[in-house]
C-alpha cells in the first residue's frame, strides 16, 4: 500500500479501533483461533487494498465502518443454538449495529446485511462498497479457515 493510502488507512480505522464496543468482538471467536475482532480488522485492510489497488474510488470511511461492523453479531456461534449462524448472522449484526451507531448510512447497512451474498440470496450488495466488502470476507475467511487454525 502506498503510505499515504496507509495514513489514511490508520486516520480513518483509529476510531474504530479504540471503539469499546467494537472492541467487545475480541471477546468472540471468529476462524481457527482468531478472534471476530482481528477477523473484521483483517476484511478492513484487505477491503481497503482492493479499492485502492483497482481504484474503485470508494467512499473510504463507509467502506472501512461497514468492514468493521460486518460481523458484528457478538454472540459465540460455537455455542448458539439458534438459527443457523451462516446466513442468520448478518441479521443479528445489522441489528446490534443499529442500536450501538445511530448514525449508520445506506451503504454501511448494505455492506452489513450483504456480506453474505450469495448465500443469502435475497440480500444484495447495491454499492461498490458492499461488493468490495463481500468478497473480502470470503478472501479473509478462506486464509482463516485453512490457515490460522494454529
Ligand atoms: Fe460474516
Ligand atoms: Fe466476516
């Protein structure tokens, strides 16, 4: 990444990192060993690096705090006799977020709800924001999966 992009990468992610709520993702496990919070901290970068790479031009500061909250179901889905966790849990992370951030747009709730896509069908990304999120997430999950079980 070209160092003004990883300024501007740490400008805008700071918040959300010193966030305490967000931070409360630690406390679950995501992949292997990898707690949600490193797993949503890793999707930012990688989302951000693909924007930057292919200059998609995206709204940088949506883009980054809809990576952040994608997951943001704050519930161990190891132990959560509920519905199933794939296709139920960008539900139970729009909801959360909604009631933490107020003040989160279109495009974050897209990029939140779609994150999933194609698994939930119905729920399409409609930004580019939420297109570059989506994929990164499958890009993030499939090293976590296989290699970060440690
Ligand atoms: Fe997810
Ligand atoms: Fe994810």
């Amino acid at each position: 990444m070209k160092p003004k992009d990883e300024v501007l990468f740490h400008t805008i992610t700071k918040k959300l990192r010193d966030d305490e709520k967000i931070k409360r993702m630690n406390e679950y496990m995501q992949h292997g060993r990898v707690s949600t919070f490193e797993h949503v901290e890793r999707v930012a970068r990688t989302a951000f690096r693909i924007d930057k790479f292919f200059h998609f031009k995206s709204k940088e500061k949506e883009l980054l705090r809809g990576a952040y909250l994608h997951d943001y179901f704050l519930y161990d889905w190891h132990h959560h006799d509920g519905p199933l966790h794939g296709p139920y849990h960008p539900k139970a992370a729009l909801k959360n977020a909604l009631k933490d951030f107020k003040d989160l747009t279109e495009r974050e709730k897209n990029i939140i709800e779609s994150h999933m896509w194609p698994l939930n069908i119905t729920r399409i990304p409609r930004c580019r924001e939420a297109v570059i999120v989506c994929v990164a997430d499958k890009i993030v999950s499939i090293k976590e999966t296989l290699f970060m079980r440690r």
